[in-house]
C-alpha cells in the first residue's frame, strides 16, 4: 500500500482550509477551522509527531475556542 495521492485539476479559484490556533497550554498545539455543523479541532505535541483530528459538533458555531471553567 501507500504511493502518490492525486488530485483532480480545479478549474476555479482553490480553496484552502483557514486553521485557527488556540491558546493552550501544556505545550500542545490546537488549532480549529468551522465546518458545516460544527468544528474540525486538531491537536499535536509542538513537534507535529503525535496528533489527532476530531469533530466537534456546534451547528451554530458559538464555541469560542476557550475551554469550560473548572469547578
């Protein structure tokens, strides 16, 4: 398995993913882009070794990016 993924040519202008970092701490990278329904959240060591993408579902995207208060 593996080898070259390709890509169809695009008559149009391209379209990028426009990824938004968050504050975080314990040295971890999040970064989160709004989709239809909700967010696409990614998350990795500062090295971008080990990561992980996920969904978060939010129709209305009021999510601000901060997490809830401990208590």
């Amino acid at each position: 398995m593996g080898g070259h993924v390709g890509t169809a040519a695009r008559n149009q202008e391209s379209v990028f993913i426009d990824w938004e970092q968050l504050d975080s701490t314990k040295g971890l990278t999040v970064l989160r882009v709004p989709v239809p329904g909700g967010w696409l959240v990614y998350a990795s060591n500062s090295y971008h070794q080990h990561g992980g993408l996920t969904f978060y579902p939010d129709p209305d995207h009021v999510w601000d990016g901060g997490s809830m208060v401990r208590g």
